[in-house]
C-alpha cells in the first residue's frame, strides 16, 4: 500500500491539472507578449544606422569592427549609411562622422 502511493504512475496526472488551465494560461501567454514588445520597443532614430533588433544589431556591429578592423568596419558603415552614422561598439551608441 505505501509503495502504490509512492509510485508516480500510479497517479493519472491528467486529473491533477485543473480543466481551467489551458483558459488561463491563455491570457497570460498575450500579456507576457505584448509585454515582450513593449519592453523591447525603440523609438527609431533620425540618424541612420544598423537597427536594435532586440539587441542583435548591437551585436552584430560589434562583431563587424572586431572582424574588420575600425577602419574598415567605419568605411563600410559610411558606404552603406553615408557620412554620419550610428552604430554600437562594446555595448555603447557611437557615432561615426566622416567625409
């Protein structure tokens, strides 16, 4: 009898979650999104440059001036975006201005 109440297939789990669960968790899944969105949200910018994106551009910026060097990275970004540019290095908004 101790062993039957001990062994966990003995329980049919299906009747240990509520019938209300799958309504509930409904709501909660839409708020947690929209949540999401709001917490990533990022008024855009009038100087241009690579976008937020959830943090990917930042990185992917980064990543561009390790891999190419500062002078090749900002000659890129200035062909791309033109003569004054954001972008991000080591975590921090910088800005590019050339000629």
């Amino acid at each position: 009898m101790v062993l039957e109440t001990l062994n966990p297939v003995y329980y049919n789990i299906t009747s240990l979650v509520p019938d209300m669960m799958p309504v509930a968790t409904v709501p909660i899944l839409i708020l947690m999104c929209f949540l999401f969105l709001i917490w990533n949200h990022e008024e855009t910018s009038s100087i241009p440059g690579p976008g937020y994106c959830m943090g990917i551009g930042p990185l992917i910026s980064h990543g561009r001036f390790l891999w190419m060097g500062v002078g090749n990275a900002c000659n890129y970004y200035n062909k791309t975006y033109g003569e004054f540019v954001r972008v991000w290095i080591s975590g921090e908004e910088t800005y590019i201005i050339s000629k």
